[in-house]
C-alpha cells in the first residue's frame, strides 16, 4: 500500500475508532506526547511523510511503521495495526533529523 492510500485509508475512520494500548499511552505519557494530537494525526494524516507495512500477527490486520513529520527534526513515529479499528501499538518522539532514519529503511 502507498503513502496516499494508507492516508485515504487513515481518514475513513474516526477518532472514536483508534485504540491506544496501555504500553502506547505510558511511553506518550512519559515523552509528553499529546493523546489527542496522535488521534489528530491519525484521522487527519496530512502530517504523514512515511509509512512502511510490516508482518502483522493476524491475516484479517495490517500492521505500518508511520512517521508524521512536524519539521526537520520534530517527527511523531506510530506503530499501528488496522483491521476494524486502528490500534496504536507504539508511540515515539523523534527530536533529531530523522529523515536520515527513513533514508536507511
């Protein structure tokens, strides 16, 4: 799947669709991540600049590696897995340049 695809896909749901694992909620608590922005992004992904598929557990889910970027070196990084709702495995605060990162990938 695409960048634009992912995005078309991300905007079809709704904020009430996104579920945050504990794990995903404690690591935005401790980075001081906004809760609310993350489902901002997710619904509204304008932000997105990179988002690769990765092995899901599950046949019926997909699972992608996304990088919503703010500036150079401010970047919002979700692990996310999509079947019927969006579910936030992983959330990450990148404050270095972290275009170099997806250069790598």
């Amino acid at each position: 799947m695409d960048i634009e695809e992912l995005k078309k896909k991300l905007r079809s749901y709704k904020k009430e669709d996104i579920i945050i694992v504990k794990h995903a909620e404690i690591q935005a608590i401790v980075r001081d991540m906004n809760l609310e922005e993350v489902k901002n992004n997710i619904v509204n992904p304008d932000k997105l600049v990179f988002a690769r598929e990765q092995e899901a557990r599950e046949s019926d889910e997909r699972k992608f590696d996304c990088y919503f970027a703010y500036s150079k070196y401010l970047c919002h990084r979700y692990i996310l897995t999509i079947n019927r709702k969006i579910i936030i495995v992983t959330i990450i605060k990148i404050n270095r340049d972290w275009q170099k990162t997806i250069e790598r990938k």
